[in-house]
C-alpha cells in the first residue's frame, strides 16, 4: 500500500527530470546525431529499386547480405554520372547519412558513386557502346565510301593541338591540290561534344565538302571523352558526308571510331587515308594512258587486218557473183516447188477419185438404176415403210431410176 501511495509522486518526479520530447525534436536530435557522424563516408553495396521521377533526382536501395540502406542522388549530381544506373550493380558510394524527417527513415545522400572493380568512365562506354550497337549505328551497311579524289576537306579538332598541324602536313605533303576547310572545336572539357556535334551538323549544310576528319590528338579516358558522348555519334551517324574518325592513337577505341565510315589509327593516318598520294596517283594515270593507248595501237592493227582481207576477198572484188548464185539457188527452189506442186496435185486428184468411187458404190441411184424404186408420201416426201400408214386413196410418189410415177392406193395388202 505504501509504494502505491508514494508511486505518484515518484512519476512526477520524473516528468520534472526528463523533459518529454515531440516525434519532430526526437527526429531532429537523431537526425543531427546521425549526420555529425556519419558524413562524407563510403560504402559498398548493391543497387537495386532504382526509381528515376520527372524530378530527375534518383533513387534506390543500397544493400548487401544482411541488410540494406536508402539512398538518393539528387539531380545537380545525378546529371554528372557517365553511367546508367542499373539494378544489380555493384557500386561504391560516397556522401553522408542524414534522416528523412517525413517517415522518420535514414538515407545517404550520395554525392559520387563509382562502379566496383571498373571505372565508371570505361562502364559508360560500354554501356553505350552496347546500346548504340543494338540500334545499328556501327552496322558496315551504313558506312560511307570515302571519295578518291575529294576537292574540299573539312577538319573537326582544335586549333592549339598537335592533331591538326599533323593532318595538315600529311595532306599538303601527299596531295597540296585540295581544299581544306576548318572548323577550330573545343575537343575536351565541358561542352566539348556539343561543339563537335555542332560542327559536324553544321559542316554538312556547306555545298561541296567531300570528306571530313573529326579527331584530336592522344590523352587519357577523361581527355578523350567528348568522343565517346551519345550526341557526337549520332551527329556522325547522321551525316550526309564521309566522316574519318582519328582520335588519340593506334590503342585508344572511341564511339566516334565505331560509328564513323573509316576509322584512322592516329591524325597523321587520317591525313594518308582522305587523299592518295600525287605521286603515286600520277604512276598510276600514266601507266593507265600506256595501256589504252596500247590497246587502242592493236584495236586499230586489227580493225586495217579486217579490211585489208576483206580488201583482197573474192566477193569484194567480184560483188555480182553473189548476186548471181543466189538467183540459180532461186531457180532451182522454184524449179523443186514446181516439181513438188505436181506431183502434190496428181496425189490429190488420185485420192478425189478414189473418194467419189466409194460414194458412188452407195449412192442410193446404182439401187434404183438395179430396178429398185423409192416411194414416199406426196405431201411430205417422207418414205413409205409400211402399209400401216396408208390410208385407201393416199396419193404417193415413186420415184424410179429414171422418172417419177404419182398414184394412189387402191387396195392394201398385208
């Protein structure tokens, strides 16, 4: 009874010592508790539930054997990752951890993320060497040829590098008869790929461009990336122009390399692909004028062959002959079609008579010519065949082998 009587009091001496705290101050104490704690930190896990809203902020699941954590990148850094967030990843994530007031959930914000065991640099260029690959910019049906004599070429690079002076002196140096228009871009850094996308669109609203290099010199992944975005391939795929595509050196492969109609190792290549060299082409032409004007020594040795034996023939000199054989074989087809036409005739008359012979054996008048008669009914003509048509008076016609008898029956017999 005494502890039930003194329990109040203690209860609200209790309430006096700890102050009682709302859901809201007990979440912003965990809240500040958590972030002092756990900021700018790494973790490994893999992704999943990854959820991308109109907002473009990203969210998902970071999450190992035993457990897992919410994460959210927001999207001033989400647009700044070169690779697609996908499920099943395994990534390293840095940023802090902090709690979602609303649910009372803790989450890390991520602020960088990087793909386990690969670059994240190398995991985007697979990731959209895969998907361009599906939809066929790196099929050989759409390549280009690349002209063999181009008038006008067009170069995409910068102007301070070492890549435009190279492909300058390749093309002046193997053909200096050719035009060459350029088109000074950024080639790394912020922008750049806009620019070169930009450029190569813009190259093609200019008349007369037969080739273009888009390329610079070597450097690292992250020196060669604007060659590796998604709006320069497809600016390359869409061109209307040939486009050599020579970035970095032999070892280095960029989407530009596999989406363009040729790819050249390194700039100086790309110079020694666009034109041939002068020199060689020139060999090439007057060995080729040898040849036709060989061949066209022997068309004209053969056509005077031709001529001269046609010259020297019978028949040329002596054209009537021909003329005159061809009229004896006339003759002599007339004089075979004569001779055939008679003896046709003469078959023909043969088989006429033994026809009219074999007619004649049954013609109804060699009958009547052995003593037979023919009678009939005077009003139809139709023969008579028994007296069971006759009627007493019936007139009838008899016809004999010369003349015809009308009568009438008088009396029947049967």
């Amino acid at each position: 009874m005494s502890f039930v009587k003194t329990l109040p009091v203690f209860l609200n001496t209790a309430k006096n010592q700890n102050k009682i705290l709302t859901i809201s101050e007990l979440t912003r104490k965990i809240r500040g508790s958590i972030e002092q704690e756990f900021f700018n930190i790494w973790v490994v896990g893999e992704v999943s539930n990854v959820k991308r809203p109109s907002s473009g902020h990203v969210y998902m699941t970071l999450k190992d054997t035993n457990a897992q954590l919410q994460a959210v990148m927001f999207k001033t850094r989400a647009n700044n990752i070169k690779f697609e967030i996908k499920d099943g990843m395994e990534v390293l994530a840095f940023g802090s951890v902090t709690v979602y007031e609303a649910r009372g959930q803790y989450q890390l914000i991520i602020e960088r993320m990087e793909p386990k065991g690969i670059g994240a640099l190398q995991l985007a260029f697979l990731q959209l060497k895969e998907r361009l690959e599906k939809e066929g910019l790196f099929d050989p049906a759409h390549k280009k040829p690349l002209p063999l004599l181009p008038k006008k070429i067009a170069i995409v690079t910068s102007l301070t590098g070492a890549a435009i002076r190279d492909i300058i002196n390749v093309i002046n140096r193997r053909f200096a008869r050719v035009e060459i228009l350029i088109y000074p871009v950024k080639v790394q850094g912020e922008g750049a790929a806009q620019e070169i996308a930009r450029a190569i669109g813009d190259l093609n609203t200019i008349p007369d461009v037969d080739a273009m290099i888009v390329g610079r010199g070597g450097g690292s992944l992250e020196d060669l990336w604007a060659f590796n975005e998604e709006v320069v391939a497809r600016s390359i795929y869409n061109s209307k122009i040939p486009v050599i595509s020579a970035v970095g050196h032999e070892i280095d492969v960029t989407i530009s390399d596999l989406v363009a109609d040729k790819r050249a190792l390194t700039p100086t290549e790309a110079g020694e692909l666009v034109v041939p060299r002068y020199d060689q082409l020139k060999d090439v032409v007057e060995k080729i004028k040898t040849r036709l004007v060989q061949a066209l020594y022997n068309k004209i040795l053969f056509a005077r062959t031709t001529l001269l034996r046609i010259k020297n023939s019978f028949s040329f000199k002596r054209p009537f002959d021909k003329i005159l054989r061809l009229q004896q074989d006339l003759d002599e087809i007339v004089q075979r079609l004569v001779t055939v036409g008679k003896h046709t005739v003469a078959l023909e008359r043969e088989r006429l008579a033994g026809l009219a012979n074999r007619l004649d054996s049954v013609s109804p008048l060699r009958v009547l010519n052995r003593g037979y008669s023919i009678t009939t009914n005077v009003g139809d003509d139709k023969p008579i065949k028994s007296v069971e048509t006759l009627d007493m008076g019936k007139l009838l016609k008899t016809r004999l082998f010369q003349g015809n008898i009308i009568s009438s029956v008088v009396e029947i017999l049967k």
